[in-house]
C-alpha cells in the first residue's frame, strides 16, 4: 500500500524544511481544529499569518548570511 502511494508523494514544502518552528505552527492548528472544534477558516488564516512571518524572517537571515 505505501510503494502504491509514492507516486502521489509531493516535494515537502520549503517553508517547513527552513523555517524555525513551521511545522509546530501547523500541527498547533491541526490540533485546534481537531480538538478545540475550532473554525478551520479562522485557525489557517492565523496559521498563515504565522508561517508569512517566519517566511520573512528565512528570507531576512538568509539575505544576511548569504546574499
């Protein structure tokens, strides 16, 4: 079953390779949803905003380091 699903598999998205605490920021509002029964709208939304800022913070470290 999971050899039969490779290829379905995406490229993870770079945000959650490179970005500090993406991915707790995701599975957070995962859990609000699931547990707290809260609006997925309204949690993504914030979820969103929250993953643009670390965005900005990657591209602000790495246009320092790098660039």
């Amino acid at each position: 079953m999971a050899i039969a699903q490779l290829e379905n598999a995406r490229q993870q998205d770079a945000i959650r390779l490179y970005g500090r605490n993406a991915n707790v920021q995701i599975y957070t509002g995962l859990q609000q949803i699931y547990a707290d029964n809260a609006q997925p709208k309204k949690v993504f939304g914030s979820v969103a905003k929250r993953l643009e800022a670390i965005g900005t913070e990657v591209k602000r470290l790495y246009e320092e380091k790098v660039l």
